[in-house]
C-alpha cells in the first residue's frame, strides 16, 4: 500500500469505531489492558487500511469519550478524510456533533458516515438515524457524505463501505502540506527494546530520512534519526502524509512526551502568542473581551488568552483573534489548524467553543482595536504570497528583514514567497539591498526623504562646499536603520537624478556653489596673490590675516578654489598656484628623462624655493605617485607603481 492519505474515526462513546476499524483493517487498536477491560478506545489507535492496487488509507482510530476529546484533537490534527461512526441504536449524540464541529473547524471537508450496529435495531429506525445523521451535516462542509450503514458483527455493508473508502481515497486531496518544512506532531512516545526512544505521529511539510538531524521543540532536545518505520515495514525515507515511526538516537523516552513536534534541524523558535482567523461557534458565548480557553494544536495542549481583534465576536461568526500561551511557547506556523475549548459545557453538549487557522505566529505589537491590524490579518488570510510579503515587510519598517525571514513562519513555498518579493521590487513597492535585506517602498521613500532634507540643511549651512562627505549624510537617518538600506537609498536617490554621488561627497544635483560678492572678491585677491608667489605662496594663517577672514570661512573658500582646479594643496595644508605646479611637474619629468635618479639638492633647485615650500611639494609628488623616495633620493613611478628602470636611457 502506497497511500499516504490518513483516515480518522470520529463519534460518541461507545458507538462501534474500533470495532469497525478491526474489522475492515483486522488490526485491534484498543491496544491498552485499560482500554480491553473497559472496551472504549482511551489513546489513540493506529492501523493500515489496505484497499487493493495500491489504494488504502493511515488510520488513526480516536476515543469518543468526553473527557478525552484532547487526545481526539491530537489524532484528528492529521487526517485527511473522515469517518464519523453513529450507533444506529442510539443517533446523534453529544460527543458526535462535538467531534464534528472539531473535524470542520480543523479543515476537513471529505467525509464519510457509517451507521454502525445495524444488526440491532429495525429497517425503519436504521433509516431513520441515517436521516437524522444527514439533518446533522447539513450546512457543515461535509453536508451531502454518503452514510453506509454497516455491522461490524455481522459484516453487513462492510463492503459497501470499502468501496466507498477506496473512492474517497482516490477522489481526496490532502488535508495537510505535502511540502515545505518537515514536521511530525507527537502523538506516541514509546521504548524498544535495543533502539531507544520511539515517536509516533502523520508527518507533514516535507520528507524525513534516516541520518537526518532533529529537534524537538518545544523542549529544544536536538537527536538523530536512526530508523523509520511504517506500520511496522522499515524505511529509509517516510514522505509526508504517512504514519510513520521514528527512532531517535540522543534522546531518552522520559525527555519526550506527546504534544512535543519534532522537526529537522534549523526549525524556527517556538512563540508565546499568534493571531488567528477564528469560527466562533453558534453555541458559545460573546467574545467581546479577553477569555480563558484551551488552546489545542497539532498534539500540544496549552491554557491561553485570547481576544477579539478588529471588535466582539458573535456566535457563530468569523474573525479575528489574538491567542497568548499561559505555560509554555509552541513552534506554531501559519496554517496551523487549532482548537478552543471552554471551561463549561455549551448547549453543543461538549465545551469547544471555536477554532480556527493561526495565521500570523509573529504577530504585530498593535493595539487589537487598530483597524490597519485587522486589515493587515484580512491580507494575510487570502493566501496571497504577494499580500503576506509586502505585509511582513511594512510590518519590518525602517529595519528591513532577510528574505529568510520572511517566510520562516508561512504558509507559502520558499518560491512562492521569492517570486512575490520580486513582482513587488518590479512595481516599485519593495526593493533589495546587495546583502539580500527587503524593505518596503515606503519605508524606503523616508529614508530618502530624510537624506534629501539632511542635504537641503548642509548646502544651506555650508554653501562653498561642493557636497555634503558620504559617511556624515549616512549618519543623518535614524539609528535601527542599517547601513546597507541607506545606502540602498542613496542608491536609488542617485539613479532618479535627484542627488549627484561623487567620491566620497553627495550633493543635491541642482547645487552649485555660488560665490558672494565678498567672497569672489577675496577669492581672487588669494588666486593673484599665488600666482605671483608661484611656489612660495603665502601661508592660510597669513591669507586669513590679511583679508580678516574667520580660519572656518578661508578654509572652505581654500577648499573651493581647490575644487575648482585653481589651487592646488600640499601636505600641511600649502596651497600653490595650479599652473605654477603643473610647470613644475614637466620639469622633474623632463629631469628624468636625463636621468636614473633624482638627489634631494637638485631637486630643491629645481623647486628653486626655501625648504618649508619644497618639503610639501617632494612629498605632493609622491602622493601623487610621480615620485618615489628611496634613501636621499627620488625615483620616477612605473605606470604600475613600481620605480622605472634605466629611466636615463628613455
């Protein structure tokens, strides 16, 4: 049998479901000396149900007693498709419509009825519990399912009901993911003797192999794969959506007990808090507050709060809620099917109250009441990779988040989630920086604004200079914004034309510098006043003195001329008539071509100025790599960097 769809049972106490499942298996899953000596079914039992040619279901056979509806909810949390069981002799009973308002609440929308004990009771009541069983499903999501009346003492409508089975099998689509993360809720934990500790469960999201590294969460045990098994066959690999066995290796059976998940290494943290889309049912009371509840996920069990988001829930409406874990955090994903259940029995007869999907495991920090919050839980629930991906990435801010993060808790395949990012870049509401961090269009759209105004504010401070230095305007954004998204919007600033990156300055790309009249006036006295000095030009400290300029103000008015190619500065911060230091330069390259090397005397004559010009002048070449010093002398530079050889040849 290759099957990897699970069939449940689900019903009222004593209504026939192990009995019938042996029968059509010939498995007995009362497997408890408690369970034979009482005859109800106390844990969950498990058997394979062979169809022929391949076809046949997982069956997970659970206790109709009230008091153990949490074990129901843990076997119930894998199946793919139903078998409510009615006693014909007794109807629908309490537990019957509470297990089947967990099954819809669950998801399950395939489903088949058999009306058991048939051989006790009369044609006209046997039609007429098959009658009441359709009234029941009516308006449920399995309203229409065939019922099979059957007996399992006698066989009668047994094969009937196999038919119906092997169809469902063939017609049915999987409940629960068959890709993504591979994850196995608990729901037996067990020694074998010689192997170790044994877990039980349905395996959802993808495959698990043999070697494969684990966790537990959420104790955080990390183990080993060293066996799998289906239905007692080893295995190598178990695909999702089988009932498989695993044997771990690094864990003891008292560390693990049902309601843990296990998954491969590099699972996300478990969460203390999630926001649902919540069916509140027609028989439980307002939600119009917090309330007290029990939370049932996967195999776990947890007593929590919940409220209302967006306003007060009615009977029998659908919403959204927000759920905090009293005990202990759970590794919840989006998707995840969960229950609640009250502390009082309702007029259902059982205390289930709602359930629903969780459909954000981070939720955001808002207030409940927030509109933005409920429509954000709205986008979130349609199932659209591209809502979720833009939500997660407004919700991140100025932050930005790794693509990896946002989807470590989806609903979405890693692809889906990729392809959205991407149509959102291509619209303009998302962008990427070089290291793979995503943030919003808008969040973006602020960090540019505030680098445009920190620009506007330096041109109006410092109108001489030519841009503002590239690290101070990277500073000027609030601190949790990373580096890597200002410059992204920097970047993008650039490529819009609205801002002008040159070397390490950025200006506004309107800006020019425009000179006062004062200012032109003293700038051209200094020009002249080098020109005639040629390489002995007057010192700042000098300038500043004889044109009663503040040190602040002749350094950017130096710095303009500078920019503007009309000066040019040495180290120690001399500044000599460009042409006069141009001239120079042809002369040591014309000495160089005569000869290898150049002494520190001749080339003070060549400078032909005192040592306090010629000093910063010897050193200007080098930087410029023209020159290089080795001992007392200098040598010319290779276009590589390297002093030429035979430079007196050339």
């Amino acid at each position: 049998m290759s099957a990897s769809l699970v069939l449940g049972t689900a019903g009222h106490i004593d209504h026939g479901k192990t009995a019938l499942i042996r029968a059509l298996t010939g498995v007995d899953t009362d497997r408890l000396p408690e369970e034979k000596e009482r005859g109800i079914t106390i844990d969950l039992g498990f058997a394979p149900l062979d169809l022929g040619e391949g076809v046949g279901f997982s069956v997970v056979d659970v206790p109709g007693h009230e008091g153990l509806v949490r074990t129901m909810v843990a076997g119930a949390t894998g199946i793919d498709v139903l078998l409510l069981v009615v006693a014909a002799d007794e109807g629908v009973m309490p537990q019957t419509r509470e297990h089947l308002a967990i099954c819809t609440l669950l998801g399950l929308t395939t489903g088949l009825v058999a009306l058991t004990k048939t051989d006790t009771v009369d044609a006209d009541v046997r039609e007429l519990a098959a009658e009441e069983v359709r009234d029941e499903l009516a308006g449920t999501a399995l309203a229409g399912a065939p019922v099979f009346p059957v007996s399992a003492k006698t066989g009668a409508g047994l094969e009937a009901l196999r038919v119906g089975l092997r169809r469902a099998a063939l017609a049915a689509a999987p409940r629960t993911d068959r890709s993504g993360r591979a994850r196995l809720p608990v729901d037996r934990v067990f020694a074998m003797r010689g192997f170790g500790a044994v877990v039980t469960g349905t395996l959802i999201g993808g495959p698990l192999a043999v070697g494969d590294a684990v966790e537990l969460l959420p104790s955080g045990r990390r183990a080993r794969i060293r066996g799998l098994q289906r239905f007692g066959e080893s295995v190598q690999e178990a695909r999702p959506g089988a009932r498989c066995a695993v044997n771990l290796q690094g864990v003891e059976v008292a560390e693990v007990a049902r309601g843990e998940t296990l998954f491969r290494a590099g699972a996300p943290p478990p969460v203390e808090s999630c926001d649902l889309q919540l069916t509140w049912l027609e028989d439980a009371p307002i939600l119009d507050g917090p309330a007290s509840v029990e939370f049932l996920v996967g195999t776990a069990e947890r007593r929590a709060r919940i409220a209302p988001v967006g306003g007060a829930l009615r009977p029998g409406a659908r919403g959204f809620a927000r759920v905090h874990l009293e005990g202990g955090a759970l590794p919840l994903l989006a998707g995840d099917r969960c229950v609640l259940r009250g502390f009082a029995t309702t007029a259902l007869g059982g205390s289930t109250v709602g359930g629903g999907t969780v459909i954000d495991a981070t939720p955001a920090r808002r207030r409940l009441s927030d509109p933005a919050l409920a429509e954000e839980l709205l986008r979130l629930a349609g199932g659209d990779p591209l809502d979720e991906a833009e939500v997660r990435l407004v919700r991140a801010g100025l932050v930005g988040v790794e693509e990896a993060q946002v989807g470590a808790r989806s609903m979405h395949e890693v692809a889906a989630l990729r392809a959205a990012l991407d149509a959102l870049r291509r619209d303009g509401r998302a962008d990427c920086t070089a290291s793979g961090r995503w943030l919003a269009g808008a969040a973006l759209e602020r960090i540019e604004a505030d680098l445009v105004t920190a620009l506007d504010a330096f041109h109006a401070a410092e109108p001489l200079q030519e841009g503002m230095p590239r690290g101070a305007l990277l500073g000027c954004v609030p601190e949790n914004v990373p580096k890597e998204a200002t410059a992204l919007a920097l970047t993008r600033l650039a490529a819009t034309g609205l801002v002008v990156s040159e070397a390490d300055r950025v200006r506004r790309s309107d800006h020019a510098v425009e000179l006062a009249a004062a200012d032109r006036e003293a700038a051209e006295r200094i020009v002249a006043e080098a020109v005639a000095a040629g390489l002995a030009p007057p010192l700042p400290r000098e300038w500043g003195e004889r044109l009663g300029l503040s040190p602040r103000h002749l350094a950017d008015l130096l710095g303009h001329l500078e920019r503007s190619g009309r000066l040019t500065r040495a180290p120690g911060d001399v500044f000599f008539d460009s042409a006069a230091v141009a001239a120079l330069r042809d002369r040591i390259r014309a000495h160089f071509r005569e000869h290898p090397e150049l002494d520190t005397p001749t080339y003070k004559a060549l400078i032909g100025t005192t040592r306090k010009y010629a000093v910063p002048l010897m050193e200007l070449f080098d930087d410029e790599r023209l020159t290089m010093r080795r001992g007392e002398v200098r040598l010319l530079r290779g276009r590589d960097g390297s002093p030429q050889p035979d430079s007196g040849s050339a």
